[in-house]
C-alpha cells in the first residue's frame, strides 16, 4: 500500500480496466500477475495512458508481461 496510498502510484492495468476485481489479479498462483506498471499523476501530465493489457506468457515464464501504451498530450 505504500506506493498506491502513500506515494500516490496508480495501477495502469487498472486505471484501463476498471470493470476487473482485484481478487482476479491475484499474485498467487502460477502464472498470474505479479508485474505491474505504476503511473503517477504529476509525472504523466504531458502523457495519456491509452492501453494497458497483460500478455500471456504461460510456459515461457511465471511472470505475465504487462504492457502500457502512452500517447503524448496535445495541449501540453
């Protein structure tokens, strides 16, 4: 909880998909998410977080790679 509600971090995964809980993110089981990408809202003024997915990896690793597209802010 640090980094979310001290720190202010936001998940991009989540700020994308709001509509999924987090106990369908668990961390616990082989192959589900443990990698995150964190977005902070006084660094990211001049980007826009406009994709956030999780890529499957099963067999390769047991990390699930999470990818983040941002696209540069027009009125910055």
């Amino acid at each position: 909880h640090l980094i979310t509600q001290q720190w202010n971090y936001q998940d991009a995964f989540k700020l994308i998909n709001p509509q999924i809980k987090d106990e369908q993110l668990s961390t616990c089981a082989y192959g589900t998410r443990i990698d995150y990408i964190y977005v902070h809202p006084r660094v990211n003024e001049r980007w826009n977080l406009t994709k956030c997915s999780i890529i499957d990896t099963k067999g390769v690793t047991d990390h699930n790679c999470v990818y983040a597209e941002f696209s540069k802010n027009s009125s910055n």
